[in-house]
C-alpha cells in the first residue's frame, strides 16, 4: 500500500504529487493511477474489492465517453446490468460506497464531483 501525504491542494503518492480541489476531488481526471484510488480509498477507509474496481473502470469510461461524471440512475442500471437484479440497486452501491456511492466513487475514479451531489 503506498503511502500519501497531502497539503490544503495537494496529495504526495509515492513521489507523485496530485492537485485537488477544495473538495479533494482529482483536478486532471487523466493524471489518475491505480495508486491514486489507493491511497484516497485509505483516506475514505474503504478496502478496495473487485467489485469497486469494476465501478471505478465504469465510472470512468463513462466520463471520458461523456464528459459526464455517472448519476445514481447510471450506477444502478449498470451494476443491475453486471451484478443481476440482487446486487444492481442502490443498496448495494451504498454498502460499498457508504459515504455516498456518485461521491466516493468519483473521489477514488479521479472525477469531478457530480453535480447532484451536495
């Protein structure tokens, strides 16, 4: 696990320094790594699984597709479409994402903060 260190805009990954806004939110999506989620899902204390790494990936073609972090509608109908009718609500997103699954999987996948969130 790398270690962070993070200033009021800042965050040190391993050498690596990330800008982030007042929120901690990643300003350039595309200068995100594996090591970003990381460290940021230590920040979130959040043990990372396949299953968050498969909406962190979705999250993030989707933004790069759209130029659009994905709504809560988004997220269910995709986890719906991967993880059957069980798992695919917003139950589930919020047992991985407590915090608020459109806030803590954009903070981790290196997007904005999506507009719905307050």
């Amino acid at each position: 696990m790398s270690e962070a260190r993070a200033t009021a805009d800042t965050l040190l990954i391993e050498g690596t320094e990330y800008r982030l806004d007042q929120g901690g939110y990643l300003l350039d999506s595309s200068c995100w790594t594996k090591g970003f989620a990381e460290a940021m899902a230590v920040k979130e204390s959040l043990q990372l699984n396949p299953e968050h790494w498969q909406l962190i990936e979705f999250a993030r073609n989707h933004y790069f597709r759209y130029d659009d972090t994905p709504a809560m509608r988004v997220l269910v109908k995709w986890t719906r479409k991967q993880f059957g009718n069980e798992n695919g609500n917003s139950r589930y997103l919020y047992r991985l994402f407590p915090e608020g699954p459109g806030k803590q999987l954009s903070l981790l996948a290196g997007l904005p903060k999506p507009v719905s969130c307050i």
